[in-house]
C-alpha cells in the first residue's frame, strides 16, 4: 500500500498524468523546487519538501532533500523497531520515491559548456535518495524512468506489486545511477586531461538502442548498444532513413564500411561482406567509384553493405538500385537519390552526416571471457617520407600513390591480409587465413589476369619468399609491406629476380 511518495523529477514529462492519478489514491505526494510548482501548478494536491524537514532549501538549492526525515523515511524496514524510531522522532515512511537527474549529459552535450555549468548539473540529492529507495526495494518502490508511470500505475490499480517488479525496479533505479556517474567520469577524465590513457578502473556505459532479432546466428539472443554523447558519425549516431530493422551482422558490416571508406578524401565507395571489403574504389564521381567498387568482385558484391564518403546522388542511386544490396550508409541522400532507394523497401539507408578524418572516439573495446580488452583504434595511415623501397627496381609514381591506396584497404582486412588493386580499384583480397602465402594466393586467383600488372598490399611482413613469389607468377608489379621478418633478404632477393618493386612501411596493421 503506498501512503507517501516523493517526487522529484528533472524530466517532467508524463509527470502530471501520472501524479494525478497516485493523489486520487490517496497517495500524499511529496515534492521539491520545480516539480512542486509544475504540480501546484497542474492544480494537485501536494507538500513542499521544507514543510516535511522543517529545514529551508539552501545554497541555491544545492541542500534540500538532504536530510534525515527524508533518508530516515526512506531507508527504514517496515519492522517494529524501525517503525518504532521513526515514530520516536515524527518521521513519516516514504513508500514510492520517483526521481530522475539532472540533466548532465545534455549539458554537456552543448557548444560551448563550460566546466562551471557541468558541474553545478551533477546531482547530488538524486542519486542518494534512488539508491535509499532501491536498497529498501522490499519496502520502497524506485521509479527513474517516465516509460514506467503506466506499468507502476496499473500495478497498483491491480494491487499487483510483487518482488519480481520491486527487483526490476531496483534494477533500472542502480543502472541509471551507475550510466549518470559513468557520464561524469568520463567527462571528468577528458577535462582533467589523464597522462595515462588507461586508467585504473574501467567505466562503462550504454543506453539500449535497439533490441535485435537475433545475433550472428539466429539461436543467439543480441542487442544494440548505444555510447552516450556520441558525436563522431557512426552506425550508432546514425539516423536510418528507410528499410528493415538492422541486424546484428548489418551493423557490424556497417561499422567496417565506415571506418575504411571515411580513410579516403576523394569520392569513394566500399563494399563489405562478412566484416571485410570486398570491393574498394576512389574515383573523380561518386557513381563511378561504386561501380568501380562492385566490379572488383560483382559475385561478393551481391547482398553487401555499402558505404560511400559523398551525399548519394540520383545518377549513383540508380546503379546501387540494379543489384540486392543490405544497406547502405552515407553522409546523406539527395531527394531524388532517396526516393529511387526507399522504393526498395527493405534496403536500410542510413545517414550519417559529414565524415570526420579523426574521430574523437579513438578506442576499440573488446569482450573476451572474464574481461576486455581495450586499445586504440588503429588510425595511422602510411605517409610517403616513411616509406623504405627496399629492391633494385623503383616504384613508379602512379605506382607508389597506389601502394598508399592498397595498404589503406589492406588494414581494414582480417589478418593475416593480402589485397590485390589495380587504378585505385580492389581487385582481390584474401583475408584471415592462416598463412600469409594461403590469402596471397586467394587474393591473386580472385584478381586472375587484371592481377598482372597490379600491385599488392600486405598488413604484415612476408616470413618467407614464397608470397613473393606467388606475385610474380600472377604478373604483380609492385608490393608494400611491413617489413621486419628474419627472411626479409629472401624476400627482397625474390622481388630482384622477378623486376618486382618493393616497399617496407615498418607499420604492422594486423585486424584479428
């Protein structure tokens, strides 16, 4: 049976509709500040905080839930000794306390915030009295979230309130006080500038963005995640335009497009299937570029994810219309583009916005059983003064500026990684074999007779002549590599017998 409750929300929303109905039941609602005067306001009956603790609200209302008739009635068992002390001192039980938080995360999310403004949005009173609450769960019930006023109203109604949903409340009351501190730590950390990148304790927060169908497999349960405060362009920031729900392997397929297309400056276009590109072009317009893309591997193509670093125009639309494609993800879609796209109803489009070069968000998480693994996202990319030719014959200029496009295609390829392109267009890639010759050879058989004369692009040194080798059988002119093996003589010397220019980077760029 619920007597008292007290109200304190940052978020009004819903507020009076719910409110109404609880002062219909008798309920005493009790209230602070702004929510007092928006239910005072909404013509309900209800108590000023200082008329419960007979204490004013002080230092600009930094200090008014803060006190021993408020925690006391939250805290205390319903068992005689508890409510023995509560009557000793007249302090009335809190049976329902519903509280959301300052808005931080908005705060923060402004142009311009300053550190003053931030942090006078840390709420203090809040969290204390919804974790009370949900440390009482058995005797007080916690809501934090708007979308639970009808389930806690027709609870009541019902007089349905049983453990199970005591518990989930308590559940949804320390998860959204965790996310809040987790926010401010994390902003915190940013404005404190850490010398270390790592720190000593690893803070987590995410918001359900979108329950999934199933995971990889459709016997595996998943969910999509989202980072709040987001801002760089991303699968999770992006708003999708038309067609089916994505899926587990969508987003997965579409980060990878992402992240290898927003590489290149020029017009571009990339094709991802099963979480590696199997087709990559630049070119002088964004439709001639995708089909560039596609014509690298028409068969892979067939069913992929594509991402391109222009707004989609009609003429370019037109051609991604021709074959069945997943998805598509783009800065953003001209209204023509748009249309012609949306009319196949089940292509997901998805927009972005403009593409950033250097992402704020330069960390790469990872779940493995009994912890993670955290690291920076590998964003480095070759630059020419780096570069080691190593063999007797010398890359030509048009051939070095596609050894630089290989090897950024080549990094976003599962390890161990070889990639075949030819005119800034992929045209093989062998990914995640076991040995490096065993994708090199996938790689060129998949290129066939366009490899002659193409170059080659590895993620990481060759242990042993025969990649070299494997290159000069399929007319390869140029390779770049890491460099760095025991064998790299071997290598080189393969490269001199068969005229084949060679580049070190002395840059690994493994992708397990």
């Amino acid at each position: 049976m619920i007597k008292r409750a007290l109200i304190s929300v940052s978020n009004k929303a819903g507020l009076k509709e719910f409110a109404g109905p609880l002062t219909e039941m008798g309920v005493e609602v009790i209230s602070t500040g702004g929510t007092y005067k928006f239910l005072k306001e909404a013509g309900l009956p209800v108590t000023y905080i200082t008329d419960v603790t007979g204490f004013p609200e002080i230092l600009d209302g930094r200090v008014k839930t803060l006190h021993p008739n408020i925690h006391a009635g939250i805290l205390a068992l319903r068992s005689p000794e508890h409510i023995s002390q509560l009557n000793e001192h007249g302090i009335g039980a809190i049976d329902l306390v519903v509280v959301n938080l300052y808005p931080f995360r908005e705060t923060i999310a402004k142009p311009g915030v300053t550190l003053e403004e931030a942090i006078e949005n840390i709420d203090i009173g809040g969290p204390a009295m919804i974790r009370a609450a949900a440390k009482n769960y058995n005797n007080v019930l916690v809501v934090v979230d708007p979308d639970r006023y009808p389930d806690l109203l027709d609870a009541l109604q019902k007089d349905s309130i049983d453990e199970k949903f005591r518990l989930l409340l308590a559940f949804e009351a320390f998860s959204h006080v965790s996310a809040y501190d987790a926010a401010i730590a994390g902003y915190l950390s940013e404005i404190a500038g850490k010398s270390s990148l790592f720190s000593s304790t690893l803070v987590l927060s995410a918001e359900l963005a979108q329950s999934l169908r199933y995971g990889e497999n459709p016997h595996q349960k998943a969910a999509f995640y989202r980072q709040p405060g987001a801002k760089d362009p991303s699968v999770g920031t992006a708003q999708q335009l038309s067609g089916k729900e994505l899926s587990f392997n969508n987003i997965l397929d579409l980060n990878s497009a992402l992240a290898l297309v927003s590489e290149f400056s020029g017009p571009s276009a990339v094709i991802v299937k099963h979480n590696s590109p199997c087709g990559a072009s630049n070119a002088d317009k964004l439709a001639d570029a995708y089909l560039r893309a596609f014509e690298g591997d028409p068969t892979s193509a067939f069913g992929g994810i594509v991402a391109l670093n222009r707004n989609v125009d009609a003429e370019t639309a037109r051609e991604m219309a021709k074959v069945f494609l997943e998805a598509i993800i783009a800065p953003d879609f001209s209204p023509e583009a748009l249309q012609i796209l949306s009319a196949k109803q089940n292509l997901r489009l998805l927009k972005t916005g403009p593409l950033s070069e250097k992402p704020a968000d330069n960390l790469d998480l990872r779940k493995v059983r009994g912890g993670f693994l955290l690291q920076e996202i590998d964003l480095e990319t070759v630059k020419t003064d780096q570069l080691k030719v190593v063999t007797k014959k010398q890359p030509t200029s048009e051939q070095l500026s596609e050894l630089i496009f290989a090897m950024t295609v080549v990094k976003h390829v599962k390890s161990n990684a070889i990639v075949v392109t030819r005119d800034r267009q992929l045209i093989g890639v062998g990914a995640g074999q076991m040995n490096r010759v065993g994708s090199a050879r996938i790689a060129l058989g998949q290129a066939g007779e366009r490899s002659r004369g193409a170059v080659m692009g590895s993620d990481a040194f060759f242990p042993f002549r025969d990649t070299a080798d494997e290159a000069a059988k399929a007319g390869i002119a140029a390779i770049i590599q890491h460099g760095g093996s025991m064998r790299d003589e071997e290598s080189i010397t393969a490269c001199d017998e068969h005229g084949i220019a060679m580049i070190f980077t002395g840059m690994r760029h493994f992708k397990h």
